[in-house]
C-alpha cells in the first residue's frame, strides 16, 4: 500500500460520510463498526466556553464532527487572529473558532475531500458566517502562504497522514512567527505493529495511522517547532490508542 492507495481510501471514505451527512443520514462516525476503536466517540466536541446559548450551534452541525476532542479549548484563539484548521471536514471547529476571531479575524479550513467541502460550505451559510472559507488541499502541500496563519488547529486528521513529516512541516511554513498550534489526534501507547499499519479500513478509520505520543512530539520538533507538549490524553492505560492534545509553536 502505497501512500497514494491511502490517501485515496481515506479520501473515499470522508467523501461518503460527507455525503450521508449531506442527505441528512445519520452517519456518526467513521469507523464501519463500534467495535472499532475511532476517533469519532460523540464525546465532548464542544469547547466548555461555547457553550452558552449566544455561541451555540444547532445541533446538525455539532453532529457533524468527526474529531476526537476540542483544539480549541488549548489554542487561545483571540479576536481579530487568522486560525487555520487542518483537515476541517463539516467545518464544526472552524465554526467555533469564527466566533472566537470575530469580524475582525479569520478562518481557513483546508481539507482534501470535496464532498466535505460542500458539507462545511453549507454550514457555515447556515450560520452565516462570514468570516469563514474552506479551501481544498492536502495538508501535505496546503494551499496558504508563508508566515500567514496565527493559530493552526486540527482535529483528529494528521493521524490519517501517510506522511506526517511533511504535513508538519508545511504547518511551520504557514505560521508566522510566535505562531501556535494546537492539535487533538489519535495516538498509540506503542508502536502500531506492522500488520495493522496495512489494514486500510483501519487506517481510514483514525487507527492504523496512528503513531505514538513520543514520535508525535519528536517529528513536531524536527519539523522547526519549541514548546511540544502533551497536554491531555492518555490517562486511561488500557486504551492502546487514545485521543490526546498537543500544542506547540512557532520560534
Ligand atoms: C476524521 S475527519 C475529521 C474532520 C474534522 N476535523 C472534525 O473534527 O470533524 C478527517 C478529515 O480530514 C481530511 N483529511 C484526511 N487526510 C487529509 C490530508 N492529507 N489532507 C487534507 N485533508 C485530509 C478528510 O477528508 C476528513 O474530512
């Protein structure tokens, strides 16, 4: 399995989850099966702060998120900032952080799969939000210039990366200086053995991609990044593969 044959299963699988989500069937997750472990449990998607009436979203959109946990609640994101999130699928973090940078920031999602593009697009009209856009690109080449972006956010995604390096370093590419990152993702309390890393389904459902904390971190800082950490996630070790958060920034 080539990274191309991946990234093709992933795309395929997202574009039909888009597009469930797009009918109006619920399709709640992207693993085939609750016996498998995903990043998708419709655990807490909601920051703690959004959720008061004024910057609640209906409950459709909520619905659509695929992450594994809240970037949003370690990134900090100030009025007027430009947020840049990582694989944005149905838009549901780029929704929130829009209320967070306000009329005066603003928010890129980029995503690779067209049929969630759609789905963001009709969310965010939804809501009429305005200071939204969602472009279509692989995190491995992202379509944003240079020392652009504030704050990078992502959602259980770099983890279906066949090449994690690289999306990492593209992330440093776009971030201006003393930018932030803050990412929740699959990972692995041990290395993801052979056998499973070729199970394509797998990988498409947030688990075979996955990589351990301590190789999360050490590529983050081969790609340029001070400040790795770990902030959350882990906690349980009888979960072989967890959500966790990280943040880092930009020198
Ligand atoms: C598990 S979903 C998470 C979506 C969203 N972050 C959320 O929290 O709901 C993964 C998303 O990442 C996108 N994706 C996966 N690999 C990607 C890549 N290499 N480049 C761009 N998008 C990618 C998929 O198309 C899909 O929409």
């Amino acid at each position: 399995m080539d990274d191309t044959q991946i990234k093709e299963q992933v795309r395929e699988r997202y574009a039909d989850i888009a597009r469930q989500k797009l009918a109006g069937k619920p399709s709640s997750c992207c693993a085939p099966s609750s016996a498998e472990t995903s990043c998708c449990a419709p655990s807490d998607v909601i920051p703690a702060d959004l959720l008061t009436t004024k910057d609640a979203l209906p409950d459709d959109i909520v619905n659509t998120s695929l992450g594994c946990g809240t970037p949003l609640e370690i990134a900090q994101v100030q009025p007027g900032e430009t947020v840049l999130d990582l694989g944005s699928g149905g838009g549901l973090d780029c929704l929130y952080a829009s209320k967070r940078v306000g009329a005066r920031g603003r928010v890129i999602g980029v995503d690779m799969t067209t049929d969630m593009l759609t789905l963001a697009r009709a969310n965010a009209q939804k809501v009429g939000a305005t200071n939204v856009e969602f472009r279509h690109g692989e995190l491995e080449n992202l379509p944003v210039d240079d020392n652009s972006v504030d704050v990078i956010i992502s959602n259980c995604v770099v983890n279906l990366a066949p090449d994690k390096d690289r999306v990492f370093r593209e992330a440093f590419r776009v971030l201006k200086p003393g930018g932030r990152v803050a990412i929740s993702d699959m990972v692995t309390r041990l290395p993801m053995p052979e056998i499973m890393r070729a199970n394509i389904a797998s990988w498409a459902a947030c688990v075979s991609g996955a990589i351990t904390e301590k190789e999360y971190i050490e590529k983050m800082r081969a790609a340029g990044f001070v400040g790795v950490d770990k902030v959350a996630g882990g906690e349980n070790p009888l979960e072989p593969v967890y959500s966790a958060k990280f943040v880092a920034r930009k020198p």
